[in-house]
C-alpha cells in the first residue's frame, strides 16, 4: 500500500514538471518534443506524449495531455513504469514565474503504475536517483520548488507491484481516489476504493511530509483501510533510507483469515481452525516481517497478550515469541469428539485432519491459565510449542490437570500422508471422578492419585489411532471408592449362599443385583494398576485395591479398538462388617461386556471350584488321619501310602486344634472335623471317592447309621 501511495506521488509531481515546463515552452503542440525531451530529463526516463496535447491561458490556466507514457528501468520487465490515458490539470499562473506550481485541478484517467523489485532489492521507481544520474547539468534550471494541488481525482487506475525476491505479486485495480497537497512540506491525504487482489477495498492514508518521504527521509504515515472482510489501521514513522522499514502501533481485524491470506498470496490449508486473527500492538517491521510488542491477540478461540515476531520471507509464515493465553482453546484443531445418544461412542472411522499444522512454523512460548482438549479442561500450564514443516512438538514443563498437575510432552506429526501422534505424561495429585467424567462421561471413580502413560501411534483416524496405539501406563489412587457397586456387602451374601451349597442361581443374581444399586459404593484406601499398550489392547496383569474389609488383586485386558473388557478380579472380602477374624471369603468376579454397556458377573466356576477342592482336601484330611493324632504332632502308625498323599496335598502333621486354611471362594469358618470310628470298609478309599464325587458334582455315598459322619462346613 505505502509503494502505491509513493508512486502515484512521485506520478503526480512528474506531471507538475511537465506543467511547468510546458508553460516555459508554449505553444506546446510546436514545442511537443522539447517538452518531452525536459521531461525525460527531469525524471531520468524517456517520456513520452500523445498527439493530444494542449495548453491555454484563460479563462484559466489548464493543461491536457494524453497517453503519457514514463518508460521502464532496463532490467525491469515490462515497457513501461507508468502511463496515463489522459491527464487534465488547471495551473494557477501566477505561482509560476515564482517556481511554484498550484494545481486548482488534476484529473487522471486511466493511470497504470507497474512497480518492480528485483531479487537484489533495487526498485525500478527510483525517478530521482535516474533524474540524477542521467541529467545533472539540468538541476539548476527550471526546478519545482514546490507543488500545491487542490481537487486530485484518479478514475479507473491500476497499480501493480512484483517482487522478485519473494516470488510474490500484487494487482490493484478500479482504482478510484482523491487527494489534497497544499505543499509539499504539508500533509498529502488520499482516499479512495480499488479491488486489491480481486477483493474490494477502501483505503485513507494521510501522509505527513511528502517532502521528505521523496528526499528519503523520516515521515510519517496513517492508514485505515478494508481489504476484503479485513480492516487495517496504523500510525508508522517510516524510516528514512533506500530499505523500507516502519515503526508504530498497528492493528489488524481479519474475520475471514484464510480469505484475507490468499489475497497475500499464502495459502492455508482448509482444515478445521485458522478461522479469524485480530491484532493490536507496537509494530517495528519491514517488507519480510513485523516485530509486534506489548501486542493483544485473538486468534480463532485464543486470547493472547505478549510479543511476537512474524517472518513471511520463507514458504511459511514463522511465529516466534513469548505469549500469556486465557484460554488456549485447542478444540477447532482437533477432531471433534464422537456424540452417542447412549452409552459411550464408536471410535470415529473419519478422517482426521492435521494440515493446519502446515500453514504455520512457530517457536512459541506460551503460558495459559487453561487449555482446553476436547473434553479435557487442564489449569495454569506452561509449554513451548514448535511447529516446523507440519510437525508439532509441544512441551510441557507444567500442566494443572484437575486439581494436581505434571509434566508432559506431545508430537504430532503431520509431514505424511499418515499422521503420527506420541506423547510421554506424568501427572500427581489428580482428582479422578471429573478427570475421569470429562474423559469418558463416567462418573464411577472416587480419589486422589497420579497415573503416567507413555504412547504412541499413526492413523487418519480415531479407530485406525485405536488399533495402532502401544505403550505403557499406571496409576495410584488413594482413599477414593468406586460408584455403583458394593463388594463388600456382595462378599456377605455370597458368604451364606456359599455355605448354603450355592444351589440357587436367582439368589446369586439377586445378591449381585443389590450390589450394585446406583447409591452403593466401594470405600477403599488404596487402588492401583501397572499397564501395556499393544496395537490397542491393553494388558493388566496386577490390579490391586485395599479397604475396609477388603483386598482385591487382578488382572485381564481391554481391547480398545473393540472397546472389549475381560477382567477377572478376586476380591477378599469380610463376610461381615464386623471383620470378624475367619470370616473372610474370596469373591471370584468377572468384569466383561462393552464401553457402554459393561457387566460383572461372579466367576461361578472358579467360585464351586474352589469349594470343591476345599471340600476335598477336608476329605483327604480325614482320610489321612482317621484315629488323630498325637498332641506332639506324631501319629501311631506310618502307612507310606498316605505320607505319599500328604506330600502330594501338602497335608503333614498338625496341633489338634489347628484350623484348615481356606481356599480361593471358600470360607475360613470351618474346622477340621473330628476323626470317627473305623468302619469294616476302608475309610481312605471311601474318603477318596466322596471327594472326587464334590469335584465333579457327584453326590455323596449313604452309610450305615452308626457310622454316620458330621459333613457341617
């Protein structure tokens, strides 16, 4: 915008020399050539002029002239710098013989700028550097002193700047303006509309000394102008010297940012987010680059206040700077979360988009008092985020995350056609019901603990992310519960039913079913777990819980990418709240089903497994001491047979009132029962096969009435 301004300047004092000269040389149709060949001396470029040209005193002084055309640099591509169809100009006469030229009017029709920067930097409107070079020995005669315009009007105009260096080229076109100059020590005011780029805009620049602008010097310069949808304001010192440079506070308001960043040539790519940019700040900048301080930033979602440079010299626009964020609102660049009228959602089969990572290199430090990731709300965080090529690195040093906080680093990279994702977290003193409900609408956990988790994956995807994920993970909860279900009141009632035989199914299903009312709750001290990540199925092999009244240990596997749950738990539980010493029973429980629809079931075959072999080594027990033992532990006989069958059941000599301890699903309750009578038959073989006959469901054998046994457990 400033090289337009400057040009249509330097045009407009052109053609106040040509007036001028053009009344030191009248008539002008006889002393055409004479005019053009002062005029070409004047500017250092061969000037042209159509055969329509004229010049009269009254009754005002006005000169006309058509097809005027400024030739171009040698080097420079095009044949011309400038052209006018038609220029007509009204001349106050007096002025004139003072060296002076006032301009009552100047109307240009058609005027057509075409302005080149080379790759080494020179610019092909240098008029006064060629004016210099080429013409010295006319700087003392016929010079302008000064120019004083009054009504300038520009219709249907069209500039055109094309650096080199950059590879970059701006059109504007519909150019329709006027301005006022009283001098050139005064201040120049142009306003107008043109289609910059194809897009309408409109623009006001007040310039402060024309002066001084042309002789290089400081000046100073305000805009406002609409490019587009965008609205552009500053208030530069412009910085004197053949590189262009400014100072100043700026601001910028751009709605639509991929559409005001085509017209600049640079191209985002359309992906989610990149939506709109408002900028305000202390600028100090170049052709290249602006260095913004003390700058407010609203970008999409984020609100920012810091420093930041911006470099476009390269195939991407470079952020580099130190920024405080509200809200660092990452949602717009990530995929949205998968909705579900019921239960938890299918992981999402569309395609993730990371290509926004592509329209921006950065190097930002930033700090913000949240962060927002989809479901995930964190508190007061600390990163630095490099973006390079479409790869993402942001560390973590701090990050609050619900109530505790930690450390972490993310990568993304989305360099190829397949994205990549990794991350490395360790988070302390996290509160787990909201962390737990934000992350998977669950509102089951209780508890204050840390976790840590180390993955990695590729995928388009979130179920291709899914199937591809490995890593490794744990967590450490203490004095939380988990919601929804009791296992210790679920340890007393399968207590009875286990002592009762466990021959009713409907009172199992019953019992579970009480458990788990939404109102009941599992208090415990200490809950944790170890795990591994392997194409998305998730391997526990030590699940451990402590409580009140019970211990659980554990293990299984989720299959993420089926959102399939196999865990097979084995809480020990007091069958009583009274924690009464031998009453403890081992619940067998399997959690299963889906993410949405999740069961627990009692493992009923490892529960009567249990109680059968109870059952049977009590019976193996009799067997082996059918008269008792001595009190030293010693017995009478020694029969190998059955020291063979103690070594194998790990029986041996035992104090008469010693207890036999309690197996996996069975009670500590029970005693071992007193020894009985021998009988003709031999109670070895007969103990034998009551025992083989609970293993595998078979019932036991009558016996004679005075040899009957007490089978109480």
């Amino acid at each position: 915008m400033g090289r337009f301004i400057a040009a249509l300047v330097a045009l407009v004092i052109l053609l106040a020399a040509i007036v001028f000269l053009a009344t030191n040389l009248i008539p002008a149709d006889t002393y055409k050539g004479r005019i053009a060949t002062a005029a070409s001396n004047a500017v250092g470029r061969t000037v042209t002029l159509g055969d329509d040209i004229s010049f009269k005193f009254f009754p005002q002084p006005a000169f006309a002239v058509s097809d005027l055309v400024i030739a171009n640099t040698p080097g420079f591509e095009g044949d011309y710098l400038a052209k006018v169809a038609r220029a007509d100009i009204g001349v106050r006469l007096a002025p004139l013989f003072f060296g002076r030229v006032e301009i009552s009017r100047f109307i240009l029709t058609g005027p057509d700028l075409n302005l080149r920067k080379a790759q080494d930097g020179t610019v092909n409107w240098n008029l006064a550097r060629a004016a210099n070079d080429n013409a010295p020995q006319q700087q003392g005669q016929g010079v302008v002193k000064d120019v004083s315009l009054g009504d300038i009007r520009m219709a249907n105009g069209r500039a055109i700047y094309a650096d080199a260096s950059t590879g970059k080229t701006y059109t504007a076109e519909n150019i329709d303006a006027t301005a006022r100059l009283t001098s050139l020590s005064e201040p120049l005011e142009v306003k107008g509309d043109m289609t910059f780029q194809g897009a309408p805009s409109s623009f006001n620049v007040v310039l402060a000394n024309v002066a001084d602008l042309l002789a290089k010097k400081q000046s100073n310069l305000k805009l406002d102008a609409t490019v587009g949808k965008a609205t552009i304001g500053a208030d530069l010192a412009l910085a004197e010297g053949d590189v262009f440079g400014y100072s100043g506070p700026v601001s910028l308001d751009a709605p639509d940012l991929p559409a005001l960043a085509s017209l600049f040539d640079v191209r985002l790519e359309e992906a989610p987010g990149f939506d709109k940019l408002s900028v305000t700040g202390k600028a100090n900048g170049a052709a290249t680059g602006i260095d913004l301080s003390d700058a407010k930033i609203n970008f999409d979602a984020i609100d920012a206040n810091g420093d930041i440079k911006l470099d476009w010299s390269g195939a991407r626009p470079m952020a580099t700077g130190a920024l405080a964020v509200g809200s660092l609102d990452m949602r717009p660049y990530m995929p949205p979360p998968t909705q579900s009228a019921e239960g938890f959602p299918a992981w999402s089969t569309a395609k993730i988009d990371f290509s926004s990572l592509r329209n921006l290199d950065a190097d930002l430090d930033i700090s913000a008092e949240k962060v927002f990731l989809n479901e995930i709300e964190t508190g007061e965080s600390r990163l630095n985020l490099k973006i390079a090529d479409g790869r993402m690195t942001a560390s973590i040093p701090q990050l609050g995350f619900y109530g505790g906080g930690g450390s972490g680093t993310l990568v993304v990279d989305a360099r190829s056609a397949t994205p990549s994702i990794a991350g490395k977290f360790s988070m302390n003193s996290v509160e787990a019901q909201p962390f737990t409900m934000d992350l998977m609408k669950l509102d089951k956990l209780l508890g204050l603990g840390g976790f840590n988790m180390e993955f990695n994956a590729t995928g388009a995807s979130q179920a291709a992310i899914m199937s591809s994920l490995d890593g490794k993970g744990g967590f450490d909860l203490n004095d939380g519960a988990i919601k929804g279900v009791n296992i210790v009141k679920l340890a007393g009632a399968v207590a009875k039913l286990y002592e009762g035989g466990l021959t009713n199914p409907t009172a199992i299903t019953t019992a579970i079913a009480e458990a788990q009312r939404p109102d009941e709750k599992t208090d415990f001290s200490k809950f944790l777990s170890n795990f591994t990540i392997v194409n998305g199925e998730v391997q526990a092999p030590t699940i451990s819980l402590e409580g009140p009244y019970l211990t659980m240990t554990g293990g299984g596997r989720v299959d993420l990418p089926g959102q399939a749950i196999d865990l097979r738990l084995l809480p020990r539980a007091a069958a009583s709240t009274d924690n009464a010493p031998g009453r403890a029973i081992a619940i067998p429980l399997r959690i299963g089903g889906t993410f949405s629809k999740p069961t627990m079931s009692i493992d009923m075959e490892a529960l009567l497994r249990g109680r059968a072999e109870q059952t049977l080594k009590g019976l193996f027990d009799k067997a082996l001491n059918p008269k008792g033992e001595a009190a030293d532990g010693s017995t009478s006989e020694s029969d190998p047979a059955k020291e063979l069958l103690k070594g194998i059941l790990g029986g041996g000599s035992k104090a008469p009132a010693q207890q036999t301890p309690p197996a996996d699903g069975a009670t500590g309750a029970s005693t071992a029962p007193q020894a009985q009578p021998e009988t003709k038959k031999d109670p070895t073989e007969a103990l034998i096969n009551e025992g083989l006959g609970a293993l595998f469901g078979k019932k036991k054998q009558a016996e004679p009435a005075p040899e009957k046994e007490d089978d109480s457990e």
